[in-house]
C-alpha cells in the first residue's frame, strides 16, 4: 500500500510507527519489545525516536518518507475512532463484529493477527478511549473490546510484531476515502458497549466498563 495514496484520500491523520525490530536510538524511551506498535520515526542514524505525533501535521511528503524508512503507518483515532477486537475466540470475535455493523454500520476491517480485528469508524465529534474487559468465570482468558479515540492511534499498514506478516484489510481504504466510513457518536459507541456488555452477561461472562458517554465526553480535547 502507498501511505501517501492514503494521505491524498483523505486521511491526513497519519503518523510514522516505529517498524518490528526497529533499533531505538540511544536516548529514546521507546522499548524494543513495543516496536512495531508505537509512533516513533527513524534518524539520519537509522534508529527510532518518539516525537510529537499528536500535534505533528502530517504532509503528502511525510508519507514518501516513511514509506520509505520501512516505517509501519499508524493513524490517530480522534476523528477516526476504531473498535479494537481483542479477542482469540474465532467465534466469539465474529460475533462481535456482526453486532458492530448490525448496530454501528458497515466498517472495513483490519487483520493483524487473527481472529483479532480493528473495525475503523469516523466521527465528527472525538471521544475518549472506551473499554469493556470480560472473561468467563474461573478461566484465565481475560477479552478486551475497546474503542480507540483521542489522544490515540491504530496501525493501518505494515508488518505485525507477532505475526511478522503484513496488516490487512477486507476493502480498499483509498478507494473508500474518509466519506466512505461510517459516522459514529459517542453515544452510539457507548449503547454498542451497553449492549455488548449486556448480552455477555447474560450468557455467563464477567464483565467491566471502562468509559462511559458521560465520563469521556469531556475528554474530546
């Protein structure tokens, strides 16, 4: 994928993310073992620092760069929330994402390492982060659903850390462009976790919130 034909459909958002394996330079905070996963961009010395990612306006030239210094892309979710699927249950997962586009609307879907799945949205009004944990009672495996939003990002291209294979999506971003994304609210994320939460209840899991639409309205920056 050419970052810099997502640049030119819209999403203006993007960010440099550090590569797996990348070196971090010696007087970065970044760790080895979040490489792959964290924004950072490469020096003329060929390791990776952080920078400011969340104020950094990103340009067409940028996108050339990165794509170029084997950088993952990442994208800010203020104004693109994603709903991150972190689930490992086949099932389970493809659950959740049918009552995503039943309730939420359509949404491209993006694979790192499956049956994990990241369903991106767009919005007019950012929100906060918001997460709903669960697991069946007695049982070690702890699920994670969360909307990504403010203040965050999602990797939208390049290699997996764990799988070492690339990122893909079920439909063409750049054909698709911005407008081509559902609009979502922060009450409508917040009734999909309701809701969500609810129906895992109901069947025997364990639950809990974190962020509601009162709590992180606020949080829109």
């Amino acid at each position: 994928m050419k970052y810099s034909a997502l640049f030119d459909a819209g999403f203006s958002d993007l960010i440099s993310i550090t590569p797996p394996g990348a070196k971090p330079s010696e007087r970065s905070k970044l760790r080895p073992e979040s490489m792959g996963k964290v924004p950072g961009r490469r020096n003329e010395s060929g390791t990776w620092a952080g920078y400011d990612w969340l104020k950094h306006e990103t340009t067409r030239r940028d996108c050339v760069r990165w794509r170029k210094d084997g950088a993952n892309l990442g994208l800010r979710t203020a104004y693109f929330p994603a709903l991150d699927i972190d689930v490992l249950s086949p099932k389970l997962a493809a659950w959740i994402a049918e009552q995503a586009f039943e309730i939420l609307g359509p949404a491209p879907v993006r694979v790192g390492r499956a049956p994990k799945a990241l369903l991106l949205y767009r919005t007019d009004v950012p929100f906060g982060r918001m997460r709903l944990w669960f697991r069946r009672p007695g049982k070690g495996q702890q699920h994670l659903l969360e909307f990504l939003g403010s203040g965050q990002q999602a990797v939208v291209a390049g290699m997996h850390a764990g799988t070492m294979q690339p990122y893909t999506w079920d439909s063409d971003l750049v054909a698709l462009g911005v407008e081509g994304l559902t609009e979502i609210g922060v009450e409508q994320a917040d009734a999909f976790l309701e809701e969500i939460e609810s129906a895992l209840q109901e069947a025997g899991y364990e639950t809990d919130r974190e962020g509601t639409a009162q709590e992180v309205v606020g949080s829109s920056g």
